[in-house]
C-alpha cells in the first residue's frame, strides 16, 4: 500500500508544490485547507488524480482523518504580511491551536510530523547570519509579533510532544521563498515587485532599501523539506538560500529582469521589519546534504513568465482580498 501523508495548507503557495512533490514520489496525499488565503487553482491539476484528496476543514478545529498516516506536513498559516496584519487572531490559533490538533493526530496515527517554522522567529536579528542556536530579537507585542509568536509557540509544543509523548517531529526555518503560485499582492518582495511592474506602476521599497534579503526558489526548498522530513533529526533547520541581496539592488534587478522603465519609490520602514536576512545552512548541508542550485536570475525568470501568463483580471485578483467573515473569530 502507499504511505500516506497529509498536507496542511495545501491549497497554498508552498503546500501545492509539496503535493505535487509527494504525489510524484508515489505517496497517497490527503491535502487540506481551509481556503482563507489558499486557491483551489493551485491544486485543481490534481482532483482527477486517484493518489489524492483533499479536505476543506480548518485545523484550529478537531482534525480527523480516516485511516493510517505515515507522515503529516503542517503548512497552514498565513505567510504575507498584509494576511496576518488583517488575521491575526487566526494566525496565531493556526500555529497554536492548529499544531496542537496535529501533533495529537500525529500522536494518534504514530505518524511522523514535520511543521514549517519560519525565519520570523528570530525577528531583527543581532546575529548575522543567523544560526539554528540563535534565539532572536522578536516584539512580542508589535504587530508582527502574531506571526513571529505563533511560530514560536509552534516550536516549542512540537518539541515537548518530541520529549514528552515520543512524536517523531521535524521543524523547517523557512527563509524568503519565490516561484510559480505566489500571490501578487499580498505584501511579500517579490509578487510586490512583480505585480507592480506588471501593472506599469512605480516599485515601492520601504525605508532606504539598504535592508536584506536572502531568496530561495521554490524546486530547492521543497527539496529541502522532502529530505529534512525522511531524515532522523528533529530539530530545527535553516531551509532557504544564503546569497543576501539588498531590497534596494532587487528593486533594480526586477527592473532590469522585466525590462520596464518605472521608477523606484521610498516609502517609511515598517513597524518591526528586520534589517537582515540571512540563513547559515551549515546544518542542511551537513545533515540532509542540501543547498539551493538554482540561481536567482534563473529563478527569477521561471518567476517572471508565471506571473506574465496570468490574465489581467488575475493580476488584480487577490489585491484586496475579503477578510471580512474571518476577522473576529
């Protein structure tokens, strides 16, 4: 029989293209998502598929699935920060409540559970790069500090279900990650950039631009999560690509990339944004024998032609996306 494995937030940017990961590695996937920033559009190529199901559900809430599971992927959360500012209650019952209900799912099913973590947890670093022992610079009350905490918390109780009950636990420190699926819109670097080049508007960088970023492509991060994920350790790794770029130096790479004439404006830093980024990979190399190979400008252009392939009624779709029925809860 095949090995199981369910995928939370499948439905979204990297949770589809680790659907499509396992299903080509011979896996039956049981996909779920409760579409609050998830698009069906991202997994449809898959509902004909007899290898795969998906659930419509909310993993704050009780999450049953019939059957074995050999492995659990917890990738449900918003990630931009334009989501979590206008969700923040869900935010953090997603990393809180959400990774309660799968580790005990995990513990149930004796099902190995790897949970996305995210470089936000250590906040405005004063360690550069930063290490996997680094533990951060985090406001725990800015408004940022919904996601940071969330991920955080969702750390610690992986870890105590680790000790405590036995729950074989991975945890992935997800950096700035790109490709094919992104939204436009939603407040991130890149679909930021790209949509505003797209619609011939002037791109927009926050401060002086002189804060850093390092950026992955998609095909090496979910690389990375398929081999932290069989491997035996079970503590956090740095996942994501160790060559730093300015904001400013991209704003003028995305320019040149896309070939448009438009300006670059300044607009004030945000509350809590962090001035560096940079992960030190020492331990994916040396544990899961992993590094990113696809280069920036290769994986800007793969970018690129995605998003140029959308219609112009999807460049503006999810530009103000309705959080109205989800804000209170």
């Amino acid at each position: 029989m095949k090995k199981r494995v369910l995928i939370t937030g499948a439905a979204g940017f990297l949770g589809s293209h680790l659907c499509d990961k396992f299903i080509k590695e011979g896996f039956f996937v049981i996909g779920m998502d409760n579409l609050i920033t998830g698009d069906l559009k991202n997994i449809e190529h898959l509902f004909k598929n007899p290898d795969f199901d998906f659930y419509h559900h909310d993993v704050s809430k009780f999450v049953h699935v019939a059957g074995k599971l050999d492995y659990i992927l917890h990738f449900a959360s918003p990630a931009s920060p334009i989501d979590y500012l206008k969700i923040p209650i869900q935010t953090l019952k997603v990393g809180s409540l959400g990774t309660h209900n799968l580790l005990g799912l995990a513990k149930e099913k004796n099902a190995r559970i790897m949970i996305a973590s995210t470089s936000e947890v250590y906040g405005d670093p004063l360690v550069h790069p930063q290490t996997e022992e680094y533990y951060g610079n985090v406001n725990t009350i800015g408004p940022r500090g919904v996601y940071d905490e969330a991920k955080r918390f969702q750390e610690s109780i992986t870890m105590a279900y680790h000790r405590f009950h036995g729950v074989e636990t991975r945890i992935a420190r997800i950096f700035n990650t790109y490709g094919p699926r992104m939204r436009l819109n939603d407040g991130r670097v890149i679909p930021a950039f790209m949509g505003q080049a797209l619609r011939g508007e002037d791109l927009t960088v926050f401060g002086d631009g002189s804060q850093t970023r390092s950026f992955c492509y998609v095909d090496d991060e979910i690389e990375g999560f398929y081999r932290l994920l069989m491997s035996d350790y079970s503590y956090p790794v740095n996942l994501g690509n160790p060559n730093e770029i300015t904001i400013l130096e991209f704003a003028e790479e995305i320019i040149k990339l896309t070939r448009t004439s438009q300006k670059i404006i300044f607009k004030p830093l945000p509350s809590d944004d962090p001035l560096q980024r940079q992960p030190d990979i020492t331990k994916a190399k040396e544990i899961l024998g992993w590094e990113p190979k696809i280069s920036r400008s290769e994986g800007m252009r793969r970018t690129f032609e995605f998003f140029k392939s959308l219609s112009p009624e999807e460049l503006l779709k999810n530009e103000h996306k309705d959080f109205s029925k989800h804000n209170r809860k």
